[in-house]
C-alpha cells in the first residue's frame, strides 16, 4: 500500500510542478511588466485550480494502481501508464505551449474555439511566419519529451498485494475524496476559472488560471453552439430593449443625393480608431482622416467584437455579436438573419459583389456571403499563384484594391460591394517602411491603398452616383489600450463619395451594426427585419449607445460613461462615469434578448 501511496504522490507532484512552472513561464513570455509580488500572487491564487487539474490527471493512475493490488505492476499495467504518460506529457505540453504563444494574439485563455480553426490550418496559421511556428513546435517537443520522462521516472516495483481486500477498500474511499477535490468541495459552487480571480488587472487574472482546466472547462459552454443569457425576467427584458431598439426611420437628415446610389462597403482589416485621428494619429492613416473631413464621420462609432468572424454578421446583418459564439460558424442561424446585399437585390435590384484575397471558405464565409444574398464571390483562388503568395493571409490589399476598382466600373448599376481587406493583420507583412514599428506599416499601407483608390474612384464617371463606406471590422490591443478602454473598440465610420450630399459629423453614440438600418433609412427602405439596428439619423434614435462583447465580457457606452465587466469574475473590471449600473442592466438585456431572438431562429 505504501508503494502505491508514494508513486500516486510523486505522479501528483511532477503534474503540479509542471503547471506552477508553466505558470511562470507564460507571465515572463507574455508580460510588459510583472514584479516577483504578481509572480508570487498568481501562483497563489491559481493554486486551488492547478489542484484540482491536477486530480484529474491523477486519476487514471489511481485507478489502474487499484488493479495492481491483484496483479502487480506486470508489462501490461506498465505498457498502460506508458501510452498514458505519452497521451498526458503531449496534452499538457500542447496545452501550455498554446496557451502561452496564443495569448498575445487573443488577451483570452485558452478555449475550446480553437479547434473550429483546424479545418482551415493554412488560415490559422497565416498570422505567423515559418520560424515562428517551428520554434514553438520544438519547444513543444521538448516540453513533452521533459514530462514524459518525469513521469517514466517514478518506480514501478508494485506487487501483488498480500492484504487484497483492505488495500482495495481503502482504494475505493480514496476516489470520493478526489472526486471531492476535482468538484473544489462539497458546497453548490464546483471549481470553476472565476475562483483564481483576484486581481484589477485582467493579464494577472488570466496567469492565474490553468490552461488545461480552461480548455476542458469550455466544451460546457461551446457544446451546443447557442448560449442562452438569462440575468432577468423576460419581460423586464423586454421592457428595456424595446426602449432601445426601434426600427422605424423619421424625420432623418438626407445624407444623400440620391436614394439609388452605388455602394461599396469596405471592411478595413483590425483599423481601429488607435490609428487614426479617434488615437491622435495624424501620421498612420493620412487618408483616412482627410476622408473623414470630406465625407460623412460617424465620430464615436464603436466597434461590436473582437474578430472579423463576428465583425462581419455585425455589419452586414446589423446583428449584435456575443461573447462566446460566432453566428458566422453556425449555418443553421446565419442563413435566417437579414443582410444588406439581400435586401438591395429584393428591394431595388441591386448587383453584389463580395471580394476578398484570403480563403473565403475560412470560418463558414462563404456560406453567411451567398445565404446573404451575393451573388457574385472574388477570393484568393482567383488570383494567380504568384499573387496568392503575396501575403500569409493570400492576395495582398493593394493587389485587391485594384480588382474592387475593376469591379466599380464594370458592374452594371446600381451595385453593391463588399470587400474586406486583409494585410493589417499579424504577421503584418506588408511591402513598406515607414515605421519601426510593424504594425503601423501595416496599417500605412492600408491607408496608402485606401487613398489610391478613391483617388482613382474619384477621376472615373462612376464616382457621382456612389457612395463609399468605410468601416473596420473590429479594433485591436495595442501598446497598453485593450478592452478596459474605450479607445480599444472606437472605430471609425466614414461614407465618402459623390453621391454624399456635403461633408457631415455626426456626434451620436453607436455601433456597426447600426450601419445597416441607417443607410437603409437613406435609401427609404424598410429595416423592419433588423431589429438590433438602429437609424442613427431617426427621430427615434433617443437612446444613444453602443456595446462590444469579447470572450467573456463585454464594454458598454454611452456619451458620458464607459463600462467593461468580466463574466468570469462577475465584475466591473474598469469604467469612466457616473452611469455604471444602468449600462451594465442595458447591456445584459441586450445579450439576453439577442440570444433568445438567435435560439428561436
């Protein structure tokens, strides 16, 4: 007994040791400022959570030492914990590793939605070049080989037990107790990731928690795609989103000279206001902010998500985002919300067209495109293979830039565009130097691209009847500025074109999604159908606000308040103002009637 005693400890200690280092090793990997007081601290409150983790992986070897009190420790019990050391050193490394190099792209733990991105591998990994991928690869190998060796380390001399059914009775007491350990205890809260939680700095939070729990822990919530909120009564529910949202069009201001003009929508690829005039960047995008003193500025527009995925159904569809699903990824839901290129086809007979460089079959794109009513798809496939090389993601903007002015003046009118852009992206290989600072090349070059073409736009006889419409997808972190600022998902919105009356600021509070019932509103066509959209220039537009989810949180505003609070933690993590509560009530209605309106479809 005393042999299966001291191996069950060591096995229980090597795993715990590895997730403490592993620890350590993703604060000085990822961190821009840490003292040995966050090191001690997130070892400390992560704690509770590295055990329980740890009892899970304990308990295959539990169960199999309880079979050698029959059979002792013969070749097949060794072979067995043999392919389990192997299955639990290549998990755990994977883990790690991921987790670790992940986090700098996505500020999140490592999740389950992930694996949505293995069916398309070549887009998951375009954000980063070849060396990088091979080093974290060996790095991997490494971590495991270590693991498995430790674990192989362990004595294994067990032999038949001479006090059979003792040993056997005492073993099976013990499973309740690691049951009780893996649960966190008896009471009605099982362990979960908000019991690390301890710090107002969310990096420190996100240290704390073990990233294989993470992973398993997030299949509860991605098991079935849908997520019900539910933080109140349906009909208090009701009362404030009906306040909210109105899908009427009154009395606006006309912002166009014509209510047939061409349209092209352009998604600027991560371009958020950090980099523009909004971040007090004259420098970055020159084009863009004289752009948006000649045309239409939305000027506090905000951004509704954190990825194109979701960015996208947020424009197109005027559909809110969530934060830990994406519509785009669920066919089944996607096909029945409203979109804009099918609404201008049925209502006025518009052509559409949508253009994109990289692989538009990447996160159901294709699908949410043609059940949205385009009928005509440009992407990387249509390039020739030296073009296609261009950039990691596929087609280069500049490269695309020119087709989208190709299609303006071949289409028959009027017509409709969509092109997202796609250079502005990690790894942000694009062909200038302007900065010492990749990523401001990258959106530079945008820019440069940007201006390129509406310069030309502008020369050709197609320019008078349309209107550009210029909107990121979503904004990014940046040098401090993540989701605990406002700044982070200020984004601008700017319609240029000749089909725009005059040069106009609009100062309200709003959001992407209200791009859809607002140019529909322009057009005198109905948005009855986009019933989280709002006309920003309606009479009925009384209740100025704007809302960004991202994985488990979400940030709320308003003209005179900010709120970003954490779902994990169930707490505000930062805000600005006097209006706190009654931001956090809204948004939550919002989250919840958008869910029940998405499972009912």
């Amino acid at each position: 007994m005393k042999q299966r005693v001291i191996y069950l400890a060591k096995f229980y200690a090597v795993t715990l040791l590895t997730f403490l280092v592993a620890k350590m090793a993703f604060m000085l990997y990822n961190a821009t400022e840490l003292s040995v007081g966050d090191v001690g601290n997130v070892l400390w409150h992560g704690l509770s959570l590295d055990l329980s983790t740890a009892l899970y992986v304990l308990s295959v070897p539990l169960l199999v030492m309880m079979v050698t009190i029959f059979t002792g420790c013969n070749r097949i019990i060794k072979g067995v914990l043999t392919f389990y050391y192997a299955v639990i050193a290549l998990a755990i490394a994977l883990a790690t590793v991921a987790d670790t190099c992940l986090y700098e792209f996505w500020l999140f733990k490592l999740d389950a939605s992930c694996l949505q991105y293995l069916a398309t591998p070549t887009e998951a990994m375009a954000s980063v070049s070849t060396g990088y991928l091979v080093v974290r690869a060996v790095v991997l190998l490494i971590v495991m080989a270590v693991l498995f060796a430790a674990y192989r380390s362990i004595a294994l001399n067990m032999t038949k037990s001479r006090h059979r059914l003792l040993e056997l009775v005492a073993g099976l007491a013990f499973i309740p107790l690691v049951v009780i350990g893996i649960r966190g205890g008896l009471g009605e809260s099982t362990t979960n990731i908000g019991q690390v939680y301890f710090s107002e700095r969310q990096f420190l939070n996100h240290s704390a928690v073990n990233p294989l729990f993470s992973f398993m822990a997030s299949f509860e919530k991605t098991a079935t795609n849908n997520v019900t909120y539910h933080f109140m009564t349906d009909e208090e529910c009701q009362r404030i989103v009906s306040s909210l949202y109105n899908t009427k069009s009154c009395g606006q201001d006309t912002l166009l000279t014509t209510d047939r003009p061409n349209i092209v929508i352009i998604l600027l690829e991560s371009c958020g206001g950090t980099f523009t005039e909004i971040g007090g960047r004259s420098d970055v995008t020159p084009n863009l902010n004289r752009l948006s003193h000649e045309g239409i500025d939305f000027a506090n527009c905000y951004g509704n998500t954190w990825r194109t995925d979701r960015g996208t159904v947020c424009t197109w569809s005027g559909y809110p985002s969530f934060p830990t699903m994406s519509v785009m990824k669920m066919p089944s839901k996607s096909r029945s919300l409203p979109n804009l290129a099918r609404t201008l086809r049925q209502e006025r007979g518009y052509e559409t067209h949508y253009l994109y460089g990289g692989d538009i079959n990447f996160t159901n794109m294709r699908s949410y495109l043609i059940g949205g009513g385009f009928s005509e798809l440009t992407w990387m496939d249509d390039y020739s293979r030296e073009e296609q090389q261009t950039s990691k993601w596929g087609v280069r903007d500049d490269i695309t830039f020119g087709t989208l002015l190709q299609l303006t003046q071949q289409m028959k009118e009027p017509f409709l565009i969509g092109y997202s852009t796609l250079s502005s992206h990690a790894p942000w290989d694009v062909p200038v130097k302007q900065f010492n600072d990749e990523v401001l090349n990258a959106f530079f070059y945008l820019d440069q691209c940007l201006g390129r073409f509406i310069d030309e736009l502008r020369r050709s006889s197609r320019w008078q009847n349309t209107v550009v419409v210029l909107l990121p997808d979503h904004g990014i972190p940046y040098h401090g500025i993540d989701e605990t600022q406002p700044l982070k998902n200020h984004i601008p919105m700017i319609w240029v074109g000749g089909a725009v009356k005059e040069p106009r600021r609009i100062e309200q509070v709003c959001n992407q999604t209200d791009l859809a019932a607002t140019l529909l509103g322009q057009l005198g066509i109905s948005h009855d159908d986009y019933t989280f959209s709002r006309d920003v220039l309606s009479d009925t537009y009384t209740e100025p606000f704007a809302i960004n989810t991202y994985d488990d949180g979400f940030s709320m505003y308003d003209s005179t308040s900010f709120v970003n609070y954490d779902f994990i933690s169930n707490r505000v993590v930062a805000s600005q103002g006097n209006n706190n509560e009654r931001l956090i009530q809204r948004a939550k209605a919002v989250l919840q009637a958008a869910s029940k309106d998405l499972n009912e479809r």
